[in-house]
C-alpha cells in the first residue's frame, strides 16, 4: 500500500497533512470529448492510462518496471497525442520529464537528467515547448522551460529560497501567460496563492487573494477562466482541499465542490463546460494514502459531481483531458 502522496512531492501543500499524486487510434482523442490521461497504481506501480469521459474503455499507455505520473497531452494536427510525464522513483522523489507519442512502440525519449528533480511538464499550446518546475541540489525550486526536444532549457522564475515552494505551472491558451502555485508571499506552508509570469519570465503576478492555500491552477480552452484547489490551513494541519473556477484574473471566485473530500489537479475538458480532477475522502487519505484517490468530473456550474473511478483500494490521480 503507498502511503506517500503526490502532493508533497511538487506544491505548496508540502507540509500539509493530507498529500497526492494528481494505443493506437482508439486511444487517440475524440473530436467531440476527448480523453481523460491519468495515471493509476492499478498494476502495482504507476502507470498512464487514458479513458473516455464517462469512465469507459479504460486504456493502458505505459508498461514499464517504473513510475510514470502526472502526464499532459498534446493532440498535433495530424491527430496524435504526444504526453509529456515524470518518469522514475516516486517513493524516492527520483523523478524526470519524459514524452511519448501515444501507439508509438518506440521507447519514450528522457527530456530531463541530472541529480535534480524535474516535474509537472505542461505543453505549449502549439507543442514546441514544455513548462516544468525544476528543483536543484540545494533545494531550489524554480520555473523552467525547454523545447520538446528537451534542449534550451532555462528558468523564467528567480528564487532563492528554498522555502518558497512553486508547483504546477500550466499554459494559456495564446501562449502568452503561465500561472503557477507558490507560498512566496504566504506564511510559511500556510498560505500560498496562484500567480501568473509572462513566458520569458517578465511581469510576475499574483492572481488569487483567499488568504489560504490555493494550487494546481489550469485555464479553460478558451483562456478566459482558471480553476485551482483551495484549502484552510492553521497550525493544526490543512482540511479538505476544494475546486474552485474563476475568471483569468483572479476575479469572481466561487467555489464548485464541497464537503469531506479532498480536491486536487483540476482541468477543464476540451469544450469548457466541465472539470475533471482527483478527489478522495480526507479520512480514507488518511488511511490509506494514494489508493483514495479517484477521478471525477463537475460542471462548470457545480452540478453533476460524478466518480469516474469509484473502485476502492486503486488510486487513481492526475488527470488531463485533451
């Protein structure tokens, strides 16, 4: 059974009680839905998987002795899905950004190397560059960003301290803006908010203002909406992480789900009107570590909450929907 969570691997939840994870044509994306890519220890490790959007036609992707977790997808213009993923140790924090063409029987191709830790790649919306963060050998975490082919890489981000946590950077739309989590202005492991950076790492901004612990930010196709996870913090720990959407300034906050579940990894679906994202009970997390985690899906409007992954005892986490 894993007891380690993926979340405090990468984020600014990294002292918090609760953590996480987030074939050929038939598993190329449908014009109208589109596939959700996620990974799951079902096999034993983690491996990617994809699936359609209401839970069917589960596919592997990976076969490897490894893990491999926290994919995101590119669908080029000839209809290929290209992921980029960490690939490695994860009980060890041994991770490195890989890509691979979905049904190609080639090996996947190592993006990253080196005793440092890169994680969470996000693609560029035309798929010729890559967002990671990046952790050096003294503790430093920072913002990169490289070519598909792994080369140019370089940071867009200056920090300093290795108290300051920065995690899940995703693209706009328009290729102009990445927004990111981080606790650089919070107390602590106690507070964090979502920021935006232009891509050449000009005019740094903080866009969320909840006063409590706000990560995992993606925008809607469209770019002109964010969702994130949001959670209260004290001295006693962090409770149920929640999703949340907003405008693409930060602007008209509402949060879309409730109660003793805890949120992670939100992503639109191709067409805006829903999110999908992990979620578990905060006492099974406790509990039982990454085989809580499922996969579900909410509208945009907070209705119809749905599991797309209820069996218990399988963790499954990280989802892109492409």
């Amino acid at each position: 059974m894993k007891r380690k969570l993926l979340i405090v691997l990468t984020t600014i939840a990294a002292a918090v009680t609760l953590a996480a994870i987030g074939g050929g044509q038939s598993a190329s994306a449908s014009p109208y839905s589109g596939r959700i890519y996620f990974n799951t220890d079902k096999t034993g490790n983690w491996e990617l998987m994809s699936m359609r959007p209401d839970g069917s036609d589960v596919q592997r992707i990976t076969t490897t002795s490894q893990d491999n977790i926290r994919a995101d997808a590119y669908i080029d213009g000839t209809g290929h899905v290209h992921l980029v993923f960490e690939r490695g140790d994860y009980n060890a924090g041994d991770l490195h950004l890989y890509s691979m063409i979905v049904g190609d029987p080639g090996p996947a191709q190592q993006l990253t190397t080196g005793g440092t830790n890169q994680v969470t790649g996000r693609w560029s919306p035309d798929g010729s560059q890559i967002v990671y963060r990046n952790r050096d050998a003294n503790g430093i975490r920072n913002m990169y960003v490289m070519n598909a082919d792994g080369t140019n890489q370089h940071p867009i981000t200056n920090n300093t301290d290795p108290n300051v946590i920065l995690g899940y950077p995703a693209w706009s739309p328009d290729g102009t803006t990445i927004v990111y989590d981080s606790n650089e202005e919070g107390t602590r492991y106690r507070q964090g908010a979502i920021y935006a950076v232009n891509t050449d790492g000009s005019n740094v901004r903080r866009l969320t203002w909840l006063n409590s612990m706000d990560a995992t930010p993606a925008y809607s196709p469209d770019g002109s909406k964010l969702t994130w996870v949001d959670m209260v913090c004290s001295n006693g720990g962090c409770g149920p992480s929640h999703t949340y959407i907003s405008n693409a300034d930060g602007s008209g906050a509402r949060v879309l789900t409730r109660g003793n579940r805890s949120d992670w990894n939100p992503v639109f679906s191709p067409d805006g009107t829903k999110i999908a994202f992990m979620s578990g009970d905060i006492h099974d997390l406790l509990k039982a570590g990454d085989d809580a985690w499922d996969i579900e899906t909410v509208n945009v409007n907070g209705t119809g909450r749905t599991d797309l992954t209820p069996t218990k005892g399988i963790g499954e986490g990280a989802p892109a929907w492409k």
